[in-house]
C-alpha cells in the first residue's frame, strides 16, 4: 500500500521522469537517467523493483546504514501524501524536536525543501497553534476626564490611598503608622502623609495636611477601602468607615469625593 502511494504522488508530480525511466528499464540500460532540465536530474533517479522512484547516493556500501537511507525515496514537496506523510511524523514526535523529524524524514525520503514543508504541517496544526500563540495585547481604554485636565494646579484632581502599617520608635516603644498616598491624576505627582491610625479624624488630618501643603482639590478619588486585600476583617471596616466619614466631611467643604 506505501509502495501504491509513493508511486500515485510521482507519477501525479513527475510523470515525465518516470516515464523516462521505465523506457530505459525496458532497454535494460542500468545508467539511464533524466534529461539535464529536469528538476531531478541532479538527484540521479531511478526505478526500484516495485516501480518506485528513488535517488542514488554514495553510501550503498554502508553495512550499518538500512536500505531506505541508502536508496531514499523522492516525494513531491507539494503534494497531499507527501503532507500526511510529515504529518505523521509530527504527531510521531509529539509536535516538538524539529530537527529530529527533519532527521528522521531523511532517513527514507528525498522531499525538496523539507524544512519549509515541515514549517507548513506546524503551521496548519491546531496543537501547535495553541501552544506558540501570544496572547493579543487588548486595546486600552481612554482615560478618564480627570487625568486630562490639562491647564489646571496640580492636585487639583487627587486621588488617595492608604498603605502600611509601618513600624515607628516613639521614645522607648514601637508603634504602627499609616501612611496616606495622595496623587495628581494629571501630572502623576505624590504626596505622603502619616495617619496615626485608621480612624476618621487621623483619616481627616491626614487630608487637611495634604490640602494646605497642596492646595484644596476640586475632587477626591479612592478605592473605599478594598486596596485592603488580605488584612484582616476588623482593618477592612475600620477602613471603610475612615473612608465614609472622610467623604462626609469632603462635601462639607466643597469637595467632591468619588
């Protein structure tokens, strides 16, 4: 049955060869080959017992090497049978080790720019698609109005953001801060503040020592306390409960907390 499917792809791709050379078999002439403008010509092809065509090479009396690599056969590059044929020998070697198929083909066939037709089976397999995929970078969303506010005071548009607890010596003992992030949203610039502690009122100091350094913004931007990933449940509320009551003193005094 290989033998039929060898023959089929060279008669389909090199009839004229092939005839060729089953004239000259007929003549008995043992060194007959095709004419010089053939694409084989410099293969030296000939016509085994079972009328497929191979190619000769100069390691026939090699005792160690089998009788397809001394004598491969010569496939179409194009052709269908010659793409399931490495495709078997990709799947054969688990979609990896590309030169090993390229060696392991040229142990019994001759196919013509063998590594761009391997190239071409990788490319048409849905495994390997999966695996060599990048994913696709996503499109980024415009910027919110506030970070193009463009000819206005910096810290105009502040956004705040709570991070520690870090550890302070206060005389002969150590205590936990927390230190308050302010960022313009136009020219990224920030400011630290330390809150004594989670409260509103140290939450509320904290700002009004920012505004006077600053300037008042016209609007405060914060998360309401989930940048508290991983604490604890008590430090979430507390947090929360700093965040609400400092919006509530914000709107007091004219500034618009999102």
């Amino acid at each position: 049955a290989r033998c039929m499917l060898y023959r089929q792809a060279q008669r389909e791709s090199y009839a004229e060869e092939v005839a060729e050379l089953q004239e000259a078999h007929r003549g008995r002439e043992e060194t007959a080959t095709v004419a010089k403008k053939s694409v084989l010509y410099t293969l030296s092809p000939w016509l085994d017992a079972d009328g497929v065509l191979r190619m000769r090479t100069r390691i026939a009396a090699c005792a160690f090497a089998t009788e397809d690599a001394k004598r491969p056969v010569i496939l179409p590059g194009k052709h269908h049978i010659t793409h399931l044929i490495l495709h078997d020998y990709h799947l054969r070697y688990h979609h990896q080790n590309f030169e090993t198929v390229v060696n392991e083909v040229r142990q019994k066939f001759r196919i013509p720019h063998l590594r761009s037709r391997l190239a071409q089976v990788r490319k048409v397999c849905q495994i390997c698609k999966n695996f060599y995929a990048t994913p696709a970078v996503p499109f980024m969303a415009d910027l919110p109005p506030a970070r193009l506010k463009a000819f206005t005071r910096p810290f105009t548009h502040v956004g705040v953001d709570y991070f520690g607890p870090t550890e302070v010596v206060v005389g002969r003992r150590r205590e936990k801060r927390w230190i308050l992030l302010a960022t313009c949203l136009t020219i990224r610039a920030i400011h630290l503040e330390i809150a004594n502690s989670l409260s509103s009122d140290s939450c509320i100091m904290a700002l009004r020592n920012v505004f006077a350094r600053r300037g008042k913004p016209a609007a405060l931007y914060s998360d309401r306390g989930t940048n508290f990933v991983g604490a604890n449940r008590t430090m979430q509320e507390a947090a929360r409960t700093c965040l609400d009551n400092a919006a509530s003193e914000m709107v007091i005094d004219g500034i618009e907390w999102h």
